[in-house]
C-alpha cells in the first residue's frame, strides 16, 4: 500500500498483511483478501478487499473520538481511480500484493 498526507505531501508504503489492521496516522487498514492475477496473464494485476476505518488518536487524558468506516471495497493496483478512497486529507492506493512462495514437500527416504 501507499498513503499520502494531503496536508503535509507525506508520503508513506507499508505492508498491510491480510486480516492484520495497519494504522496510517488517522487511518485504519484492514485488508481481508489480496490476489494476484497469474504470470501468464495479458496484463497482470493485484485486487485487494480492504476496509478503511478512521479513527482519532486520543489526546493526553481524553478519550479518543469515535471511529467509523470510511472505505470498504476491492482497490486494483493498475486502476487506483476506479474505485478510490474518498478522503479530505488522504489518498492511499494499492501497490501489489505479496504473495509467498510455495513450500516444497519434504524429500521422501
């Protein structure tokens, strides 16, 4: 993932492991599913199912606001408009999704 601060021009990647909330100052990312499309495919590309919350740090002896949902969709990393986060303060768009490599059976004795 990317994230930009609108404001400041920040500009921060992060990982964002599936079912693991990744916070972006006021933001919260929860990717629930990540897939890319195969090698052999004409153009290749990476959707994720993500939800994007926001929620305030608290101050020093306060509690903190409220959160709520302000995304929840797929996001394609060759189509980052198609279906955008709508914020006033930040954009973030998907990159690619990370895939591990298969684990090769043990050898047989």
């Amino acid at each position: 993932m990317q994230a930009l601060d609108k404001v400041t021009t920040e500009t921060m990647r992060f990982e964002a492991p599936v079912g693991q909330p990744i916070r972006y100052k006021t933001l919260i990312f929860t990717v629930r599913a990540c897939e890319t499309t195969a090698a052999d495919e004409v153009a290749p590309d990476s959707a994720a199912y993500m939800t994007v919350d926001t929620q305030p740090k608290a101050l020093p002896g306060r509690v903190a606001p409220p959160g709520r949902q302000v995304y929840k969709g797929w996001m394609y990393a060759n189509s980052p408009g198609l279906n955008p986060l709508q914020h006033p303060v930040y954009d973030a768009w998907l990159i690619a999704c990370k895939t591990s490599s298969p684990v090769a059976p043990a050898a047989k004795r």
